[in-house]
C-alpha cells in the first residue's frame, strides 16, 4: 500500500523527468541534432503526433514533424532558447508543459562578417508528451508568438 509520502515522491519525480524531457527538447534543437530531436518524439505513427510552428499550418504525422525540424535546422545559423513561465502539468500517463520561448535566432552570416543578424522572438509554447517504456515522448507541440506591444496607448482622447 503505498503512503501520501510516496506518491507525492513519484509525482514528483515524474515532473522532472517531465522537465528534463522538454529541456532536452530544446537543447536538440540549440545543437541542430536532427537525431537527438528524433529520439524525443512518439515512435511509429500509433499516435499522430502534431506540431504548430509559429505563422505555419498544423502538421501531422511523425515524418512530416520531423522534416519540418530538418528544414528549420538547416536554414537556422544559430538558435539558443531561454525557457521562462515553465509549468507542467499531469494527469496519468501525460503531462503537458507551457512555457514562454524567449529564442534569440540568427541566419547565415552576410559578407565580409563572421555572424549573420541575430533576431529576438517570443513564443508561447504547449509540449505534450506521453509515458512510454523508453521515458517521456513528445505528443505534440505548439508555438504561437506574442504580439509585441508599441506601449503606445490606441485610444488615447485627442487633448484640446
């Protein structure tokens, strides 16, 4: 029989497993390992896996999810993540994790310079992911960015 101590313990450490799963997620695609990323997401196509990049349609299916990572890795010079607002939530075998992409992304360098222009985005991401035997897979993504805002006031009353 086990204890309130002891789910709290196995909640716990599914969380940063959890954790580590979606870190790993990111720092496969600061690396460009096309592989790495790969291992991270649902095998075989029991399961559709999806995955919604900022300003792209919905994509299905595990070959497609995966060329689309392919395609971005090999057009991105440079890409470095820093998670903020992480939070997971879980309920059996899944668990869904939100989080703000503050990414910093730069292109091929132009000439005459060693560093192409580097370009600061934020995006809202949802990651579900799925237990499985080999540890926790990637289900689906989904980035949206965040309308950045002028500080301007639109409705400002004209002043007389």
């Amino acid at each position: 029989m086990s204890t309130a101590r002891d789910d709290h313990e196995e909640a716990a450490a599914d969380i940063a497993a959890v954790e580590q799963a979606n870190t790993a997620f990111y720092e496969a695609m600061e690396r460009g390992d096309l592989d790495g990323l790969s291992d991270l997401w649902l095998p075989g196509e029991d399961l559709t896996v999806s995955c919604v990049h900022p300003g792209w349609p919905v994509l299905t299916g595990r070959g497609e999810v995966l060329r689309s990572y392919a395609l971005i890795m090999a057009n991105t010079e440079y890409i470095q993540f820093f998670l903020t607002d992480v939070g997971v939530a879980m309920t059996g075998d899944t668990a869904l994790v939100t989080c703000t992409e503050n990414i910093l992304s730069g292109g091929p360098a132009e000439e005459g310079s060693s560093l192409g222009p580097l370009v600061g985005q934020l995006v809202v991401a949802t990651n579900v992911f799925r237990r499985t035997p080999d540890g926790w897979k990637l289900w689906s993504h989904h980035g949206s960015p965040v309308l950045a805002e002028t500080g301007e006031e639109e409705d400002e009353e004209p002043t007389v």
